[in-house]
C-alpha cells in the first residue's frame, strides 16, 4: 500500500504525489466518501475509443466535446449524476 500526507491549499486543491499518479495510470481520478474515509479511484475509460461521442455522423465536433462527453458518462455511470 502507497500512503502519502498532502496539504489541502485555500482552494481545496490537493497534488497527487507522483508515485501515486504513475501507480494510478489514469489522467482522471473520482472520490468516494465513507464515513470518514475517503478513496481516490482512476476513471480509465474517459480517454478509450472517443467516436461513439462524436455524435454519429455529425461533422465538426470538437475533441474537446468529445472527451466533455466521455467524462459526462464516465461521471454518470459512476456516480448516477452529471458532473458539475
């Protein structure tokens, strides 16, 4: 098990030290809170095969509207809502 102290800046931003991130292999991660222990989980599919998010046959969508759609169902099949 790899353990590490973070501070949690004004903003509520942590770092995920870099051994953790390398472990994770993920360019996403989604929190689960119990009681008062919290988990961080990798989001692995958000970056898989992006077409069925192109919109079938419609031209000119962006990849930043795809991976905006990826993330949006990689939220709700997680967590059953829309992410903020």
């Amino acid at each position: 098990m790899t353990t590490a102290a973070v501070k949690i800046t004004r903003k509520g931003q942590v770092t995920i030290p870099k051994e953790i991130r390398e472990k994770l292999k993920a360019s996403a991660v989604y929190f689960e809170v119990a009681d008062d222990i919290v988990m961080v989980r990798p989001v692995r599919d958000t970056a898989g095969s992006l077409r069925e998010y192109a919109g079938e046959g419609k031209p000119g969508v962006s990849m930043k509207q795809m991976r905006g759609r990826a993330w949006e169902a990689a939220v709700r099949e997680k967590t059953g809502k829309k992410s903020s």
